[in-house]
C-alpha cells in the first residue's frame, strides 16, 4: 500500500517561532502536510527522538564568489558554500549579486546566476548591491528587478569602490519606496575611516590589529544614525546589518521607539570575538578581520542586550571568506605593510547556528522560540520568503533541520566544509548540533553524512518583505 507521506519525522520535538509541541510531521511533495501524533508511517521514516525539529535556518547575510577587486578571491564557490551552508543546519541562504561600477545590475543578476544555477545544495535567492545608481538603474533596472523577486538591495556607506553618498543613497530608498522593497545598510563613516588609517599608517601602526582602531565604534554609530535619518526624510523601511554593538543597537532602539521602521541584523563575531584576536603573532590577526570590526566584551554584552529585547530581528553570519596563507586572501601582497590590504571578512556560514545555540539556548540567554526567529523565521517575514520558509507548518516547505542540543563540538576547520583555510571560531566549544538538514522534504545531510546532490537547491525569487509596501513617492 502506497503512504500519504514521502517522508515522516517521528517523535521529534518541534519549534517554532512560537510554539514547541511533541508531534511528528508528514511531508509530501517537498511541503509539510501533517503535523499531528502518531502519524501511519511515510515512505521513509526519520526518528527524531531527543532531538529539536527546528525550521531549516536562513541566513539572509553571506557573500559567496563575489568580486573583490583584481588581486583578491572568496574562498567560496557557490557549490563549497552552500554545501557548508547545509551541514551548518541551513536550508536557504540570500547571497548578494553586487553590481561593479560600470556594469549594469541587470549584468550583475546574469553573472551571479551564471555562478549558482545548478550548483547550489540549499535554495538561494539574491540581495543585489547597488554601487553605481545610474539614471537607467533607478529608473529601469531596479524597480524591474524587484519585480523579479529581488525585493531587496544593499547600499554601502564605506568602501572605495562601493559607497554611495547621502544624495545617491536617498535616490535608492526612494526607489525602494516606491517599489515596496528592503534596503539594507552597511553603515560606516567612510572618510572618518580613511582619515583614520592615515593617521595609523603614519604613526607605523599598520597590523592587524589596528583595523580595528581604523573604524571605532564611533564611525559606526555615527553612519548608523545617517541612515536612519536619510530613512526617516524618504519614509521607509531600513536594516542596519552587522551592528557590532551597543552605540549603534542603541541608535536602533531609539529610532524604533520614535515609531520609525528601522531593523537590526548582528552576527556571530559580535557575540564570541574581540577586537584582542586581531592581535595575533605573524599575521594570525588577520584572520579575524572583517568590518564593523569586532569589539570588547561589552560591546558583546550589548549585541546579547539586541537579540534578547528585539532590537534586532535577525542573526546572520555575514560569510565572507577569505583563505588566511594565499595572496589573493588574507595574505595580500601588501597585507603585512598595512591592515588596510587584508581584506575584509570572515567565513562563518556553518558554525553561525551552533555558536547562537550553544551561546543563547544553552546558556539560558534566548529562548529556543526566540533561536527559532533570529536564525529562520524573521529572515523569512523580513525578505519575502514566509511562510514557503522559514516555519513548521502545514502548506510550508518541508525545510527542516534535527537538531541535538546535547551535542558537544569543539570548532575547527578539519570539521567544516566552507573553502576557506581556517575557521576563526578553532578551538571554540559548543553545545548543540545540527544533524540532520531536509530540504523540500528530501535529506541533504544525514547524521553528518552528505546524502544530497549539487543543483538540489533552487533559485528563490522573492515576495515583497512584510515590513515594506508599495507606496507614492514622498511629498516634501
Ligand atoms: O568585513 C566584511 N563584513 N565583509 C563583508 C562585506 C560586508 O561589508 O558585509
Ligand atoms: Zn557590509
Ligand atoms: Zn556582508
């Protein structure tokens, strides 16, 4: 006799956003269709006792294969970063198609797909990277790209090749405005930072470690209320990504309790690093360079202070990888002569879920719920994907990760499956695993094993974010 289910998860128990019950779930066609006790059996059956059936994680925030420049690469094609991505416990990640100067972003669209089509093991879907808003791209390409799927879009506020100013940044809320679309922000003081390294350089302070000195919080919180303010003159939503701590989470909070539709993203080398690794002998510092830089233990404290109260809704990685011994990584050329050639970023793509578990359910900071929101569910409602994503419910995709919070992991880069070289989190202990990751209700990871196939995952074009609708230009 044929099942109703392709697949049952037995005796699991199962999070949500909201909800913890003891129930197993029927799958059927990549959906979850049953959600009740003792349910017949599937074709294929999965025990799940003692563990977690949490929604497969979402992370809104990864850079993979994007350019950087002429002499530096990331270490991630989209096939070794979505592969990491699924033994990580993550069923859907949001890369960015970022647009070179001069390139048009519709090219930019074509590239990234020409990259990822056919090679990814979890869906994807694409955030575009506006670096050059030409009169053709805010009056044609983007308002059509949204209409695609990609509902929403980054500005930089620092980076030689990809800052817009104040002008060029309202020019692009105000398409996302009218489009009803999320603009995210990378908010740092770009000629404070450059005024900065300067002044480092010139004093021969040129390791690692003063990157961090380069851009204080200071840089940050300063931009970050620019943004906020530049939002508030356009009316529209925005999301502050990587806040390092709590000058510009407080900034957040104060726009959010003005009424204003402001939103927050950390990371995990907010909560678990400092700005003491960038100290590293022999370079070792480099590894840990990334930007907003991380911080001190208060800074980590306040980040804690964002995830617990609201202040920020999601918890993404920020992947960025580089590989530390090769010149076109963190070992540029000119990297030892001054921290400003290290480039930028740190791969965090599998060990993002594991760190916030262990860190904020086991330690009894969050509560699994509230895991749930910050690693699936609010990337879902913030980007357009919920509920197909980001929840266990009947009509969802059967997007699943088994999750055994009594198991204990040290970190290091021989366990992880990403192209970088090292893992800035070696050594780290946590409690808390992802074993098993369900794709549209066929198993990709099992028990540690890869059972799914590259080209498994599939492109994701987007809804409108929840927060964000279509609405007139602004009247000023
Ligand atoms: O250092 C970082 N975060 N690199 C990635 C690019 C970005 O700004 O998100
Ligand atoms: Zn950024
Ligand atoms: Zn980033």
């Amino acid at each position: 006799m044929t099942s109703e289910f392709d697949l049952v998860i037995r005796g699991g128990t199962v999070v949500t956003a909201s909800d913890t019950m003891q129930c197993d779930v029927g799958v059927r066609d990549g959906k979850i269709v049953a959600l009740a006790a003792n349910l017949p059996p599937g074709a294929r059956d999965v025990d799940a006792t003692g563990l977690l059936v949490l929604p497969g994680g979402i992370d809104s925030h990864v850079h993979i294969d994007q350019p950087n420049g002429p002499e530096t690469v990331q270490a991630d094609t989209f096939e070794s970063g979505t592969l990491s991505a699924a033994f990580g416990g993550n069923t859907t990640v949001l890369p960015f198609a970022l647009q070179q100067k001069g390139q048009s972003l519709r090219d930019a669209v074509r590239d990234y797909h020409a990259k990822a089509d056919g090679e990814c093991y979890v869906d994807y879907g694409f955030h575009l990277i506006v670096s050059d808003p030409t009169e053709q791209l805010l009056g044609q390409d983007l308002p059509a790209l949204v209409q695609d799927g990609y509902t929403s879009f980054k500005v930089f506020m620092t980076y030689e090749d990809l800052r817009l100013d104040d002008r060029q940044i309202l020019d692009v809320m105000s398409v996302a405005r009218e489009q009803g679309a999320l603009v995210m922000v990378h908010a740092e003081n770009f000629d404070a930072i450059r005024f900065l390294t300067q002044k480092l350089e010139n004093e021969g302070k040129t390791a690692p470690l003063y990157h961090g000195a380069s851009r204080p919080a200071v840089v940050e919180r300063e931009a970050t209320h620019r943004a906020i303010s530049l939002a508030e003159l356009v009316d529209v939503p925005i999301m502050i990504v990587h806040v390092s701590g709590r000058e510009s989470m407080e900034q957040i909070r104060w726009a959010q309790a003005r009424g204003l539709k402001i939103y927050g993203e950390t990371c995990p080398q907010y909560l678990v690093l400092t700005e003491a690794d960038m100290d590293g002998a022999d370079m070792e510092g480099a590894k840990f360079v990334c930007s907003p830089p991380p911080r001190d233990v208060a800074s980590q404290e306040a980040c804690w202070e964002g995830l617990e109260t609201g202040v920020f809704q999601v918890f993404s990685s920020d992947h960025c990888p580089f590989r530390f011994r090769e010149a076109t990584g963190k070992m540029h050329p000119k990297a030892r002569s001054s921290f400003r050639w290290v480039p930028n970023g740190i791969p965090g793509i599998e060990t993002r879920l594991p760190i916030l578990f262990s860190e904020g359910v086991t330690k009894g900071r969050i509560s699994i719920n509230r895991f749930v929101a910050l690693t699936a569910t609010n990337h879902a409602r913030m980007y357009g994907l919920y509920p197909r994503k980001g929840t266990i419910a009947i009509g969802s995709d059967a997007d699943i990760v088994l999750w055994d919070p009594a198991r204990q992991v040290t970190l290091s880069q021989s366990l992880l499956h990403h192209g970088a070289d090292y893992t800035p989190y070696e050594g780290f202990d946590v409690t808390g695993w992802p074993v098993t990751t369900i794709l549209r209700g066929t198993i990709v990871v099992e028990n540690g094993v890869l059972c799914g196939a590259k080209g498994g995952g599939t492109f994701l074009s987007r809804d409108l974010p929840e927060q964000a609708k279509p609405r007139a230009p602004a009247v000023f």
